[in-house]
C-alpha cells in the first residue's frame, strides 16, 4: 500500500505482548519502516559497541536504558528519515522519552496491544529469536519450520538473556511503573487505541481495520 502522507505511530505493550509480530505486520501491510529501539540495543549489543557493552547490563538485569541515552539514540535514527512514516516499537518508554518524541515529531495514532502478565510470562519463556533480524518465534504457537533455525536465513535462533522468568518479572514491573504513566500521557492526548487479547492472530485483524480506516480518513482529508 502506498501512503498519500507521512504517517507515524508508535506500537505499546508489555514486553511479549506481541509488538515485534504485529510490526512486521503492520509494516508488511501498510508499508511503514519499522523502528525497534530493542533491536537497535541489541545490534549494538553484538556488534560490541562501547554504547552496547555499557548498556547490556542494564538490559540483562531487567532495567531500562536511561533515558537521555536512548532518547538521543532513537532521535538519531529519525532525523534521517524525516520524509518517511514510520512506526516506532519499544520506544517511548518513559513520560520524558514520549515528551522527548514530542518536541521532535506528532504521533498520529498509538496502538496499544494489552496482553494479560500471566499469558506474557508464558511466552516469554518459550520465545526464541533471530538476533541480526529481530524475528521471532514462539515454540508453543508459532514454531520455526526447523526447530532452532530461522526460516529464512537457516541461521541459528537463541533465547534472549532477558527472557528467564526472573528477569521476565523484573521487566513487567518495569513496564507497571514505568511505561503505563505513557499510556495515560497518549491517552490524554488523544491518540492512544487499545486492543485487548490474548493471542497475536486474535488481535491483528482489529488493528489491520483500525489502520485501514486510519489511513483512508487520512487520505480523504488530503483529498
Ligand atoms: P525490547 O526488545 O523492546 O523488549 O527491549 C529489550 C530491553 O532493551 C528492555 O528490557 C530495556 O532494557 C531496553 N530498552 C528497549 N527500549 C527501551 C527504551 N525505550 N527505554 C529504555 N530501555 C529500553
């Protein structure tokens, strides 16, 4: 599909709730780039970076990567992608980090994927990831064709450091205390859309028309 105007958007959850496949989604279907701030940590991570080595701590222990780093990270990244839409999953995180995205850019739509912490929890343990792409799999639901290598590429997949079930825990708390206030602030400002579920293939058909009619108000307004 192509867009007649620049469209941004961001995509919410709890850690599992299914934001890495609803992107690909969305940015299969409507033609959107795609920009994971999880992803971007973690190439980071494996490149060796000095930023990556000094932010994988935090990331194993559960915690977020403080806040003017990442702001200034992601900030980056958008600048040269000033004429593109996009839809920024894993960021922001934190009120300052959506203040931060506000001085820069306007979010048009919020997508909020809410996803019950038990059912996460359960996910998480059995997800399984390909890390130079961020696709993901979960042996429960969605396993790759082999087990243990991605379907595309042959290529390996691991388990990420992070998702042990105490860590698991760590982050949902960090999500409970730090994430949810972001909610409320796009909630006040009118852009937050929730979507409620316990299975990704559930809820996607509802984002999918929700973004369908999004983006044809949008272009009868232009036109
Ligand atoms: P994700 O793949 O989005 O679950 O991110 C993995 C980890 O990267 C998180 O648990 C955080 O430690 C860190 N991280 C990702 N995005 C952010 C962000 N916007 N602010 C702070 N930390 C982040």
């Amino acid at each position: 599909m192509v867009l007649q105007r620049i469209f941004r958007a961001v995509i919410m959850g709890p850690p599992g709730s299914g934001k890495g496949t609803v992107s690909a989604l969305i940015t299969k279907t409507f033609g959107l780039s795609h920009i994971s701030s999880g992803d971007i940590l973690r190439s980071n991570i494996s490149n060796k970076s000095e930023l990556g080595l000094l932010m994988k701590c935090c990331i194993d222990q559960g915690q977020l990567v403080p806040d003017d780093v990442m702001s200034r990270l992601i900030l980056r990244d958008l600048r040269v992608m000033d004429h593109s839409s996009w839809l920024l999953d894993g960021f922001p995180r934190t009120v300052p980090q959506a203040e931060a995205l506000d001085d820069a850019h306007s979010v048009d739509t919020v997508i909020n994927l809410n996803v019950p912490f038990q059912t996460i929890k359960q996910r998480l343990t059995s997800r399984w990831t390909h890390l130079p792409t961020g696709r993901v799999y979960n042996v429960d639901f969605n396993p790759p064709k082999v087990p243990g290598l991605d379907d595309e590429t042959g290529e390996p997949l691991v388990q990420r450091d992070d998702d042990t079930p105490d860590t698991v825990t760590l982050r949902l708390k960090a999500y409970e205390n730090q994430t949810e206030p972001v909610l409320e602030y796009y909630r006040s400002n009118g852009v937050l859309e929730t979507f409620t579920g316990t299975e990704t293939n559930m809820i996607w058909p509802h984002v999918e028309a929700f973004l369908h009619k999004k983006l044809f108000s949008v272009k009868q307004k232009v036109a």
